[in-house]
C-alpha cells in the first residue's frame, strides 16, 4: 500500500514506472520523428545562415563587364580549369558597377573570400579577355593569377553514402514499425497475420455511448443478455446459490433486427474489456493463421478476464464440418473452427472469458459449436412486432424534426415485417425527402412516400411506356385488386398503382394480417389472387405476357412448400421433406425417390392450375367491377382501398381501417 511523503506525493507502488509521485500515462512517448524533424531543421538553419557568404555567380556577360574595368579586380583563382573566382579589392565593394551585378539589393557580397564566380566556356576565350584586361593595366597593377585543383571529398563521399544510407534508414522504419505491430500495435503485415485483429472497447476510455435504452423491442433477447452484464456486476448474487455464468451466448435472427446492436449495447453496459471482432478477421490465405489468431485472442482476453469477446457473423468459421470435403487436403476453414471449439470449451479454463456471437444463419452452424457448454443460450431476435415497431420508431425519431401530429401507431401498422434497420431507413428516407421539397418540419405524406420508396423502388414517372403496354399494366393490377378483395384471406388490399417503380411497371400494396401459423384456404386465397394479373390478361386480351413473372415465381414456391415441407397434398400425404437444421448428412441425394418426386410435380401443377382456373372465374364473375377499375387506374393511376369498397362492395374477412392510406407492403410487383 502507498504511503504519503511529507512533501505530500505518493510513493510508486509495484508495477508502477517512473518517478515517485509521477503518472506514468502522463510520460510523453519518444519518437524518431522528433530527431528527423530536428535535423530537417538544422539543414534549413545551416543553409539561411551561409546564404549571405556565398559567391554570387555570374553569367559570361556580366564577367566581360568587371574586366572591362580591371582596376576593381583584386586577383582571379582558376579551380579545375572549368570556373574562375573573381576576388574585388575591398575598396571596391561599393562601386556601383559592381554593386550592379547583384540579383537584389538586400543581398550583401562577402567581404573576404571570392565575390563572384563564373564558369569558363572555353580556355581561348578567357585568356583572350584576361589578355585585354591585363593590357589596360600598368605592369605592377596587372590582375594576379592563381591556379588550384580542388576535390569536393563531401560530395563524393555523400555520393556513395547516401544511397547505402537511405536503405538503412527505411529498413530500420519499416523493421521499427513492423516490430510495433507484431508485439501488439496491429496486424497488418507478414510479422503479425497470427495475431489477433479483435479490438477492444473499455466504456470509459472508448465513450460508448450506446446502451439498452437504445435498444427499442427485443426485449425478451435485451433480458437474456442483461442477465449476463448483471453477473459481471454482481456476481455474488448468483454464485452464492452455486449459478454459473453461461460460457457463450448466440444471437440468431433474420438480417437487420439488432443482433450488432444489442452487441454494442453490452459493451456500453458492461463495465468490462470488450473484444469485438468479426468471423471473417481469422479467414486468411496462409495456413494456420485462422487458429492462431483464435489463440492469440482467447490469450489476450484471459489476461483481462473477466472481460466479453463478440463475434460477428460467427459462420464465417462455423459452418458444420464436413459438409464440402476436399478430398484429404488441409481445410483451414475447420482448423479455425477446431481452435475456436478447443479455447470455448477445452481442457483449459477459460473463467471469466463469456463469448457473445451474432449469426442469421444458425442452421448451418456446427452442432459441436452450438452445444451447451460452448453456446449455452441461443437467443432469438425475431423481426418486431407492432408494439416493438412504434418502439423502434420512437428511438429513430429522436433527432428527426417531424409534426408533433404524427401518428406514431398508424406507420407502425403499415410497416408489417419490416427489421429494426428497414425502419431506421425509413426514418432517414423520410427526412430527406422532406429536405428536399424544402419542409421546416417531416410531415406525414413524406413518410408514406419513404416507405413507398423502399418498399418498390424509385419513381418513374417519366419511363417511356406504350398506351397498349400501360393498358395491359392496368387491367393486370386490376386483376389482383378485385381478387383480393373479393376473397376472404387474401391480405387486404391498400393501394394499387400503375406508376412505374423500381423495375416493376405497376404494383399493389397490401396490409398482411400478422400470423403465425398460416391455413391451407389462407395459402389457396393469396396464390389465386397472385395468379389473377395473368388470369385478367388473358381474359380481357385472349394473350398473355412476361409481366406476371414475380407472381408465378412465388406461387411455384408455395405449391411446392403446401406438398413437400407443409404436408398439403392428400397423394403426397403427411410427409416432410424440409430438413430445419440444415445438416442433412445425406445431402448428395433426394430424400425421396423419383416416383414420390414426379408426384410432388404433379400435384404443385395441380395446385397452380387450381388457384388459376378460381382466379379467372371470380374475374368473370365480376367481369363489369374488374374493367371500372381497370379504366379508374387507366385515368386516375393511383387506386386506394376505398375506391375497391364503392366499386366491389365491403370485402369479406378481415377489415382494416387504413382503407385511404397508402402503403404497406408491395406483394404482386408486375
């Protein structure tokens, strides 16, 4: 324990370094940049300083000028046969023609020493003037003559250094920082690919700033998870009734619903080391690296322990083994999972070490990875329900200016199976369109337009389309609107549109009844008013088109899920061939013979034909409401629920009241 001096500092304690009484956090970090800019510095000093004693050179004019007036020429010195150094008799200093031979008046010639310099063009030519000079003097006045040879042993010297120094000196900056970075100041380069790229966030010196409160919904995951910040906390109000902490925790959810979030919540809370890293910083091209980046990690976070270590999109490195053997070669994909599944659970503790992953695809996960021991929760984050979508909307509208008016309730019901970032998005699409039609305040029609916009597309309103085209458009749409309307499980009809969006030249907006478990008359009802668009084709114009391509690519999906996965068909019988896990080890072959797969066909083309022979019939039935519509969308372009009740009647079923608003959820883009 330290104790005070009487000067009131502290003594060092062990482990401390420095001064007592000194911070050691507080030394400042030597550098080698400091000595490089010191020198640099010192050149530019050396060079100012000598800059007024140097010789000023002169051009061969200038110098035919001063011996044309010899008597100012004290003496010549001839260096190397190639210049000649002019020296003035220090009386002379001041005559104005040599005062004329200065570039500048501020420049002062030296008083001692040669004044001027020049280089010789040819021998001929200078004893040629020094001759003429020498013959305008009296003997005993004529200019003195020296002749020296001088060797530049600097430049030489310098001329063979510089390069064999220049090497030294950037292989001792690339060996200095590379020798940095292995011992733990990166991984970026060839002496540190095994360590581990993890980085860690500490709350305090970090600043995280996300919490729960951010967090909106998910609130049987946020339990789950705060559960395991409170035993780090708190960690005597479990371990007193023998609890222990579980090792590992994985997320699991569609993508978008929070599973990063929710991460980053947890290293705000916890007042612990975070490692966060992602699965794809251990895949690397040289062998090994995966698992040595895997140990260097877990050794990292033990020495830090108790500390939390997320792992993002874990099947990277997860996926079951064995699964795509490569024929007796070294798979460094199962050696990193091999490694991983060692440090979470293997013959050394790992206490204190609690690992957090996120994955939207559990189902391909090694079971090894996902046993209790290793990952003892999985935690699911679903897509949010209504309460969680208004949640979610009120934490993404913090820093959105919006009306005060605005109905929270009302987006939240139109934004069915929509994640926490599509409404994120939302929020953000919507405050930018405001921007741009210059609104002080985001008002309602700019959030039906965002979510217009996400949900099919961008606007077209300018796409060149033809009046036979757009007329075969309309009574498409139509075909889907009266159908849906008419029958009683369909999901409810919101708006329907022949204004080209995205790549879609018209589309209809539902509002999908939130279930979860889903009939046989409910999946009938949706694939009949799926398949009208081409039923109404081919009954108003005796000719069909490619534009009922999304609507049969989906109905081909559900015919094949009622009679293989959902047990629909009476031939078939009550038999799935769905595997949930995703690790079907018998995964070169069908689960069924050829026969069962021939009746599968047939039976999801009797489906298919089915819903499309009721499509047409309802169609014909209410032949005069399909063709109102259908010229109403011709005129007006943009139909609402309300329009289809004044037409076709009160629908059957499940009522909404959003009848006039748009949009919710586009089903049937043509």
């Amino acid at each position: 324990m330290a104790e005070d001096n009487n000067n009131g500092s502290k003594r060092s304690t062990p482990g401390q370094k420095g001064k007592p009484g000194e911070n050691p956090k507080k030394k400042p970090k030597f550098s080698f940049y400091w000595i490089y800019g010191l020198i640099f510095l010192g050149i530019l000093l050396i060079q100012y300083l000598n800059m007024g004693s140097k010789p000023l050179e002169l051009n061969w004019t200038s110098f035919q000028e001063i011996m044309d007036h010899p008597a100012v020429v004290e003496k010549l010195v001839i260096v190397n046969k190639d210049k000649v150094e002019v020296f003035i008799h220090e009386e002379n200093l001041s005559d104005p023609l040599v005062e004329s031979m200065k570039h500048s008046e501020s420049y002062t010639l030296p008083t001692k020493g040669p004044q001027f310099y020049t280089a010789i063009p040819s021998v001929d030519k200078f004893y040629e003037t020094l001759e003429e000079s020498n013959a305008q003097l009296p003997d005993d006045q004529k200019i003195q003559q020296a002749y020296v040879t001088r060797k530049d042993v600097w430049g030489e010297v310098l001329s063979w250094l510089i390069l064999p120094v220049l090497l030294i000196v950037v292989w001792i900056f690339i060996f200095r920082r590379m020798s940095s970075q292995a011992s733990g100041g990166g991984a970026g380069n060839i002496f540190s690919v095994g360590k581990s790229k993890a980085k860690i966030f500490n709350k305090e010196e970090d600043n995280i700033n996300v919490t729960f409160k951010d967090v909106a919904g998910l609130e049987e995951a946020k339990t789950e998870v705060m559960e395991i910040v409170d035993f780090l906390k708190t960690p005597l109000r479990y371990t007193t009734l023998g609890g222990k902490i579980p090792k590992g925790a994985l997320l699991v959810g569609p993508p978008g619903t929070g599973k990063t979030l929710l991460a980053k919540a947890v290293a705000g809370e916890a007042n612990v080391p975070f490692f966060s890293m992602s699965g794809s910083d251990f895949v690397e091209m040289f062998v090994g690296v995966g698992a040595s980046r895997v140990r260097d990690l877990f050794k990292q976070a033990k020495e830090k322990a108790p500390c939390i270590i997320f792992i993002d999109e874990i099947d990277a490195i997860g996926r079951a083994r064995g699964r795509n053997p490569n024929f007796g070669s070294n798979d460094e994909r199962e050696n990193t999972l091999n490694q991983l599944l060692t440090e979470m659970d293997g013959f050394a503790s790992n206490s204190g070490v609690i690992i957090l992953a996120a994955t939207n695809r559990a189902d391909i996960l090694d079971k090894a990875l996902l046993r209790a021991g290793r990952f003892d929760r999985q935690i699911q984050v679903e897509l949010p329900d209504l309460n969680e979508r208004k949640d979610i909307f009120k934490v993404h509208l913090r820093d959105v200016k919006y009306d005060p008016n605005l109905d929270i309730d009302f987006f939240a019901k139109q934004t069915p199976g929509f994640s926490g970032a599509d409404i994120a998005n939302v929020c953000n699409e919507s405050a930018l369109i405001a921007a741009r039609r210059d609104k002080q305040l985001v008002e309602k029609q700019d959030f039906l337009d965002a979510v217009d916009r996400i949900i099919g597309g961008l606007e077209k309103k300018n796409k060149l389309i033809s009046v036979e085209e757009k007329r075969a458009v309309a009574y498409h749409e139509a075909g889907h609107a009266t159908v849906s309307w008419l029958l009683e499980y369909a999901h409810p009809l919101v708006k329907v549109t022949i204004v080209p969006r995205g790549k879609a030249l018209g589309a209809a907006w539902y509002l999908p009844e939130e279930r979860q478990l889903t009939t046989k008359e409910q999946i009938l009802d949706e694939m009949a008013a799926a398949l009208a668009g081409r039923a109404a084709e081919e009954l108003c114009f005796g000719q069909i088109s490619t534009g009922a391509l999304n609507d049969l690519e989906r109905v081909t999906k559900q015919a094949y899920a009622m009679v293989s996965y959902f047990g629909m068909s009476e031939k078939v019988g009550k038999a799935s061939y769905y595997d949930s896990s995703g690790q079907n080890e018998y995964s070169f072959n069908k689960p069924y013979s050829e026969k069962t797969a021939e009746l599968i066909d047939s039976e999801a083309k009797k489906i298919i034909d089915e819903s499309y022979e009721r499509a047409k019939m309802i169609l014909k039935e209410h032949e005069a409401g399909h063709k109102e519509i259908s010229e109403l969308l011709l005129e007006r372009e943009v139909l609402f629920a309300e329009d289809l009740e004044r037409i076709l009647g009160p629908r059957k079923g499940q009522i909404h009241d959003l009848f006039h608003e748009p949009p919710a959820k586009e089903e049937n883009p043509s």
